[in-house]
C-alpha cells in the first residue's frame, strides 16, 4: 500500500514522523537474549518457543516502565526489573508441515506476572485456542448463536499461517452431522 504523495499526505506523514521520533511516545523498553541484569532485577524463563510478550506494570504510576521481550527459544532466560506486570500482548510462533503459524493475542487485561530481584519466574501461557458458544432464543422463534475465539485469559486470539491470516468459519451441525447453517468469524 502505498500513501499518495500530495501535499495533504506529506504534511500527515511528516506530523506522524515528529510524533513518533518525540520524547512523548512511551515506547516499551525491548529486551532480548543477552541484555544484562542490573542488580535488583529478577528474570523469566520463556516456555512456549519464538515469543514475543508486551508487559505493563500492575501500579499505574509507579516507576516501572513497560518492556517488550523477544524469547527466540523454549526455555531461554531473559532478565527484567522486578515488580508486577501484567501481559497485554503475546505472539507465539511455531513451526508444523514446513509453515509458520502465529498465534496472536491482546487485550487490557491479562494474566498477571511478578517478578522477583534475584530469583527466575517461568512464563506460564496457555497457547491452546478456546473456543466458547453462546445461544439465545430470539423473540421470532428462532436461536442466535454467538461463537469466540480466545486465548490466554480469555482474550481474542488471531491465527496467522505465514503473514496472512486464516480465515475462520463456524458450522452449526445437526445431531447425524449435516450442515445446518455457517457463518464466518470476524477477527476484532
């Protein structure tokens, strides 16, 4: 996708580099295999293979800032300032029949993870994909169904194969297994 190049655009472009290259934007500090521990930090060992966690300090305006952490292995150890966080966001990615897939989550709340000077906490992510149903009775006779994908403390889940995300379709099935009805999943 490309932005048209007018003077409209270039004065939106321009704006959005100013923003983002200021001081006001609170990026999250990135950690990775090798950063070092300060004193005082703990640690967290990675338990799902290539992940990527985004966590927020459970005391809104405390000190603590949030940080990003990039495990490229099961089992790798990263160190992070001690304090309690809780996970916004994870991405795992796995390998199977030769194609990347990702599964995606984020949401306000989230699993809480503390983090002790001096110790290693595991990293405990649920990565199986939840599947919940609702029904209603609808005032003309009929039934309403309501499907969700979740994921880690029951936030939304999107599943990638490669960088393209997989479409996803409920079907209602009657009891000898014939289709009754389908219907697309939206993402969001």
């Amino acid at each position: 996708m490309s932005i048209p190049d007018d003077r409209e655009s270039s004065a939106v472009r321009k704006g959005l580099q100013e923003f983002l290259s200021s001081a006001s934007v609170n990026r999250p500090r990135k950690i990775e295999v090798g950063a070092e521990a300060p004193a005082g930090w703990g640690s967290l060992r990675g338990s799902e293979g290539a992940t990527t966690l985004y966590l927020v300090p459970e005391e809104t305006g405390s000190a603590m800032e949030p940080v990003r952490l990039v495990f490229a292995k099961e089992g790798e150890t990263l160190p992070l300032p001690a304090g309690s966080y809780t996970i916004r966001h994870y991405s795992v990615q796995r390998t199977w029949k030769g194609q990347t897939w990702t599964l995606s989550s984020s949401g306000k709340v989230g699993r809480p993870v503390d983090i002790l000077s001096g110790a290693t906490s595991n990293l405990d992510l649920d990565t199986r994909v939840h599947l919940g149903l609702r029904l209603k009775a609808a005032n003309d006779g009929n039934v309403r169904a309501s499907v969700s994908l979740t994921g880690d403390d029951e936030k939304g889940v999107a599943v990638f194969r490669g960088s393209e995300r997989i479409p996803v379709v409920a079907h209602l099935l009657g009891d000898t297994g014939t289709r009754l009805a389908e219907a697309p999943l939206a993402y969001g």
